[in-house]
C-alpha cells in the first residue's frame, strides 16, 4: 500500500510532460504560423510596390501616350494645311497650263485658231481625210486694201474690222471646220468632207457676209470691208503642201479679179 502514492507521482509527471510536450508542440506551430504571416506581410508589401511602381510607370506612360497624341494631332493638322496648300496650287497650275494652252491655241485679238494650231489641226484632218479617201477643200481668206484702211484709220479699227470678219465667219462654218488665222489680215479655212462647189458655196457666202458688214468705229463712224478668197479641193495623191499652194493660188487670182470675190484653182496637183 505504501507504493500508491509513488505510482500517483509519476503518473502527474506524465501528464506534465504531456502538457509541455504538447505546449512545445503548439509553440513550434505558432512559430510557424508567425513565420507564414510575416512571409505574407513581405510578399504583400513587395507587392505592394511593385502595384505603385506598376501605377507611376503607368502614368508616365500615359502622359507619354497624351504628348505622343498632341503631337500626332498636330502632325495631322500640317499635313492636312500642306495637302491643301499643295491641292490649291495643282489647281491653280492647271487653270494656268488650261490659259497658256489657250493661249497658245487661240489668237489673242480674233478668238480665231492660232497660226500654229491651224496648222497642227489641219494637217492631222488630212491625213484623216486622205485614209478615208473624202472629199477635203482648203480656203485662204484675205482682207482687201487692210494696210489702207489703218492708214486711213489707224490700227484700232484694223483690229476692229479682224475682230468683225473672224466673228462673220466663225458664225458661218460647221463645228468639224477649221478656222484659223494665219498672220496679218490672213485666215485659212479647213473645210472636211467637203468638195469643190461646196467650197465654192461657203466661199461665196462669206464674201457676200463680210461685204454687208458695218465695222463700228469710234464717234458713230463705221467702215466697210471685203474679202478675197482663194480655195481648192484636194485632188488624188496631193500632199497638204501641194494643196495650200493651189489655195494661194486662188486667192491671187481673186486680187487679179478685183478682189471681194471667191475663185478656186483647178489646176493639176504639182
């Protein structure tokens, strides 16, 4: 009986050390509960800056993005100004090549072709004309006694009266005719898919146009003009050349007549 309280002893000292192992136990377990928390702490903290770091870099880049962006818009803004500006001059330079090519094409003083451009379309309408084998007439046209009359009058009515004639005839040809004048007091006149007595009928009805003319002048005067013509219709195997120089021929022979008058030549080509 005298052992049950030794028994009793060790047995208390086993639960004590139970509770302190188990004490120990939790401790350590805290212990590392600690260290998870304060591993939490610091990966939040890191993160943390790596957000504020991640915000600053983000507004950097967006103040970035903003100056980028003004300046794009500005860039935008020039080269709109610039393809305006560069528009405009194209138009304006082709309203000035439209004028020169006008210029070029068309007597100033007449409105008639120009001696150049008569040419360059009359030659092109004969080769046409030859291929298809039609008929083609070609007219000099020169006013009568014209040095005369700026003598009388002075050049101001000289420019009238070729204003008044290129108008008279202008108003009596086809839209396929060529009209043009050739110097001086001198036109040439194209007639397509026309033959001699046609010629001959347009020849004659400007003479009689231009006869009824009134050329006014200054303080109410007026003078009066008249035209020869000479003409010629083209014959087979005749060259452009050969065709101008029967015309010519023509309107000579219309001056040798008394001028105001019409007279075709009839000669063989040569």
């Amino acid at each position: 009986m005298a052992k049950a309280p030794e028994a009793a002893r060790f047995s208390l000292f086993d639960k004590e050390e139970e509770v302190l192992r188990s004490a120990a136990l939790m401790l350590a377990q805290l212990g590392d509960i600690g260290g998870t928390v304060s591993d939490l702490a610091e990966a939040y903290r890191q993160s943390y800056r790596e957000q504020e770091r991640l915000v600053r870099l983000s507004d950097r880049m967006q103040r970035d993005l903003q100056k980028a962006k003004a300046r794009l818009a500005e860039q935008a803004s020039d080269l709109l100004a610039l393809n305006e500006t560069l528009a405009a001059e194209i138009e304006l330079r082709g309203r000035l090549e439209l004028e020169l090519r006008s210029m070029l094409e068309t007597d100033a003083l007449t409105g008639a072709r120009s001696r150049r451009h008569f040419y360059d379309l009359t030659a092109a309408e004969f080769a046409r004309q030859q291929r298809n084998g039609a008929a083609l007439s070609l007219a000099i046209l020169d006013l009568d006694r014209f040095k005369r009359l700026n003598d009388a009058h002075g050049h101001e009515a000289g420019d009238a009266a070729l204003r008044a004639f290129a108008g008279c005839c202008q108003q009596m040809i086809r839209g396929f005719d060529v009209f043009g004048r050739l110097g001086g007091e001198e036109f040439g006149l194209l007639l397509p898919e026309t033959g001699l007595e046609e010629a001959r009928a347009v020849a004659e009805r400007i003479c009689a146009a231009t006869a009824a003319l009134e050329v006014p002048l200054a303080q109410g005067q007026s003078i009066r003009i008249s035209v020869s013509i000479g003409f010629a219709t083209r014959a087979p195997g005749e060259t452009l050349e050969q065709l101008m120089r029967r015309a010519d021929r023509g309107l000579y022979q219309a001056k040798d007549q008394g001028r105001g008058r019409a007279v075709a030549d009839q000669a063989a080509a040569g």
